[in-house]
C-alpha cells in the first residue's frame, strides 16, 4: 500500500490525467447507450413474458434464459471476435453497447415481468371489462400501476451495468477500467498502480453510489407506503 501514498505516483497520474478523463467519458457513452438498449429490450420482452400469447411467451424466456445462463464476459468475446473474424467487425465501443445491451435487457425483462404480474388480477379484468386491448391495458392501465415496483431494482440494473463496462478490458476496450490498465503498464506511465485504481475506484464511486442511493430510498419508501396501507384497515376496525 505504500504505492498509494508515494508522491511521484500521484504526479505521473496528475501528468496524464487526460487518460482517466478519455476513459470516463468513454464509460458513461458506453453505459448510456447500453441503458436505452436494455431498456427498449426488457420493455419489449418484459411485455412479451406476460402477453397472452404462448409463442411470445416462450420466445421471450428463450431470450432470458440463454443470456442470463452465459457469462457477460463470454458473450462480449464471442460476439468481437465472431465479427472480427468475419470480417464485419464494428469497433469495440459498439460490441459493448451491444452485449451489455442485451445483457441487462434480459435483466429488466424479468423486471418488468415481476412489476407486471405483481398487479392484482381484477385490475386486468377490470382493463379488459372496459375494452381496453393488451397494448391500451398495460399503457393506461398496467403499467402506470407497476412503475413503483419496477424502479428500484431498475435502478440496480442501471448500477450493475455501469460497472459491467469493465468487462470491455477482456476485448481491449477504451473504458476506464482498460485505459487505467494501460496506463499502469505503459512504457513511461507504468508503476503507480495504487494511485491508478485508487483514482479509478473513485470515478466508479461517483457514478454508482448515487443511483445505488436513489434505488434504497425508494424502497424504503415502498415499504413504508405498504406499511401504511395495511395498517389503515385495523386503524378503522378499531376506532369502530
């Protein structure tokens, strides 16, 4: 630990600051890109798990099943190199807004799919009774109602995929966590490893613990809500 305290380590970090400022840039392009992807994934396949028709059904929990049975990082190689080797390759940066698109679409899939069955049946029987089809139902009806329950854990995935950019390293990647890599292997830049990662890790901290944050309050505040519901029937049994 003795790096992380040595004032020339610190220096050489502060001379080539720009690295770290490329490679956080390049993460928080590379999460927002992959967020709306997996957004637009669970949505559509979340609606899918619980649409009443089979085949969408099973197409659906083909998707999740195949990507949340296989490792990120497997998924990130096979998908560069398959491409890479064919000739077709797309760039780094792209293959990961891909793979940690679909990645974490599978994830808030199954988000949004827990959100949705979580409504009580006689709101969907209510939906139906007034005509509503299955897209004006989860619109107006559905999904208005499971936005509180799908957020916070949402709000996890979002967490977990920031921090997934990392894995862009195993395909030599321009993120953070690979441009920090380079910069403690560098001919000229190599050495302070402990300063580097230190820096790093605060990078990842300012992005993540605030999300992480948001996503505790507002499950606490589910909770309390719920609490408070329940508890207003024995209220009014009482004061009867």
């Amino acid at each position: 630990m003795s790096g992380l305290f040595s004032i020339d380590a610190w220096e050489k970090v502060w001379v080539f600051k720009e690295t770290f400022v490329i490679g956080f840039l390049n993460t928080i392009t590379l999460a927002f890109f992959a967020l709306i992807l997996s957004l637009i994934l669970g949505i559509l396949f979340g609606l899918m798990a619980t649409s009443e028709k089979k085949g969408l059904m099973i197409l659906g929990r083909i998707y999740v099943e195949i990507i949340q049975n296989t490792p990120l990082i497997l998924q990130l190689s096979f998908l560069y190199y398959a491409l890479a080797f064919s000739g077709n390759s797309i760039g780094i940066i792209p293959t990961g807004i891909i793979t940690l698109g679909f990645y974490h679409g599978a994830y808030m899939a199954e988000v949004v799919r827990a959100g949705i069955e979580s409504i009580p049946t006689g709101q969907f029987e209510a939906a139906h009774s007034q005509g509503f089809d299955y897209i004006g139902k989860m619109y107006y009806i559905i999904l208005p109602q499971s936005i509180k329950i799908i957020l916070p854990p949402m709000v996890n995935q979002i967490v977990n995929l920031i921090k997934n950019t990392s894995c862009l390293y195993i395909i030599g990647g321009s993120d953070l966590i690979s441009l920090t890599y380079s910069f403690v292997t560098g001919a000229s830049t190599g050495g302070a490893y402990a300063p580097a990662y230190f820096l790093t890790g605060i990078l990842f901290f300012i992005i993540c613990y605030p999300l992480s944050s948001i996503a505790s309050v507002w499950e606490n505040s589910l909770k309390m809500r719920d609490q408070k519901t329940m508890d207003l029937p024995a209220e009014g049994t009482v004061n009867g």
